[in-house]
C-alpha cells in the first residue's frame, strides 16, 4: 500500500472556507425553517381562535333564541322558525304550476296561543318561586311531549303565555284534541314540591294549581305575520275566558274570607 501524502496548506484552507460556507447555509436554512414553523403556528392558532368565536357566536346566537327560565324557545326563537314556514308557503304558491304540485300537498299549520288560568293566585298566595318552578315543569313536559323531528315547535312568550305551532295539520278538532285531552289535564296535575294542595284547596275552593284557555289560528297564507296570528289568537283567547275561572275573583274570594275572620293559615 503506498503512504498517504498530507494535505497542503492551501488544500486545509480551502477546506475550512467551504466548510464555514456550508455553516452558513446551514445558519440560513435553520433560520427559514423557523420563520416557516413561527407562521405555521401563527396559522393554527389564527384559525383555532376563529374556531372558538364561531363557537361562542353559534352558542349566543343558541342562548338568545332561549327562554333563560324554561330553556325552551322564546319568541326570537319561535318566529325564525315560523318565517321560515311562511317562506315555504311563498315558495309553493310560486313553483306549483310549474311543479305540478296539488294543493294537497301545500304545507299547513296551527298556530295556538296558551294562556294559563289561575296562575295569578300561585304567584299570590304561594310564592313567586313555586310559580316559576311550575313553569319549568311544564315545559320539561312538552320537551318530552313533542317529538322535534316532527317539524312542531313551542316556545314560552313571556310570563305564564305559550306559543305552539304544529305542521300539517288541517283540522282542527286534531288541535283540541291535544290540548283538551292531554295537555291541560297535565297541566292541572302540575304540583311543584313543597306545595300544600290540601291547604290550597281549603283557602281557594279549588284542587289544582292552574288550567290554561287557548286560541287557535290556522296558517294558510305567507301573508300572515306573528303579529296577526298572535292578535287573533288572543281574541279568541278572550272570548274562550269567560268559561274560566278568573283569578282576579278568585284572589278577592279570599281576601274577603281573610277580613271576615277565617283563620286559615296563608301559604
């Protein structure tokens, strides 16, 4: 084997110069790989805290459609899902001839107003907190009671009034089924806990905390607004309420018990 000649001089030289040109490449990749990651971080948590406020907008946009006692619709809720019925009214009114559509097959609804009864007197003579826990129970009932992939909605509009709205139905007797036959026999059944229904009774003559008087409206035009179905159904609210015990004379029946000297212990 022959014998392996040094390097000379200028041979190291060189080769120090190349290498510290290759640190330097190397220096300057690093530094562009950096930058790289820095964006691609800067990118993920950009669109991380754009993930989080749709979150927090779709959640709001939730909360301000909800009724904060009940958890069920409130009228913002309730009338976005009836625009978009009477949208589809328009649309059918506009495409029929052109789809051969029939009017049977047009969308229907009821629109029903709830008013409840006596509820004046739980609020009076029991306590504004066992009021607004039998509003909370009932609407845990209708939670269970409608099945939402029917296309039904419900929503509580403001104090002891409920909003109903349900999808293709045309008769309705249909309406005055559910709400005689079910829906206000288990709102006279509602009693929240802590409540003396005996002590009650002796003090209002009456075995149930609250009944309701409803109006239905039927919707048949896209013309038709919240404002006009809610006007109507309260009219024949009023007119349905003269066969229902008022609480206001109910209250003044106690009153004048309570001056008269009957020593029934309040609530």
């Amino acid at each position: 084997m022959g014998r392996i000649t040094p390097p000379l001089p200028d041979d190291i030289q060189s080769l120090r110069d190349e290498l510290d040109n290759v640190k330097k490449v190397n220096a300057r990749q690093w530094e562009m790989i950096k930058r790289m990651r820095h964006k691609t971080i800067t990118r993920e948590r950009k669109a991380m805290r754009v993930k989080e406020l749709e979150e927090e907008l779709a959640q709001l946009k939730k909360e301000s459609e909800r009724d904060s006692l009940t958890g069920i619709y409130n009228e913002k809720g309730f009338c976005l899902r009836l625009e978009k019925f009477l949208r589809q009214l328009t649309e059918f009114d506009e495409f029929k001839t052109a789809r051969h559509e029939s009017d049977d097959e047009r969308p229907s609804g009821m629109f029903v107003l709830l008013d409840f009864d006596l509820f004046k007197c739980v609020n009076d003579l029991i306590s504004p907190e066992k009021a607004d826990v039998l509003l909370q129970m009932f609407a845990r009932y209708l939670r269970d009671r409608f099945d939402r992939f029917s296309g039904d909605f419900f929503a509580r509009l403001h104090g002891d009034e409920f909003l109903f709205f349900f999808r293709n139905v045309k008769d309705e007797k249909v309406i005055r089924h559910i709400f005689d036959d079910e829906i206000r026999p288990k709102l006279r059944s509602l009693i929240p806990p802590g409540v003396d229904m005996e002590e009650y009774k002796i003090i209002t003559g009456v075995d149930y905390l609250v009944d309701a008087t409803y109006g239905v409206v039927p919707v048949t035009s896209p013309e038709l607004s919240f404002t006009a179905l809610h006007a109507e159904a309260t009219t024949r609210i009023q007119e349905a309420k003269t066969h229902h015990p008022d609480a206001r004379m109910l209250l003044a029946k106690v009153r004048r018990k309570r001056r008269t000297g009957d020593k029934t212990k309040p609530l």
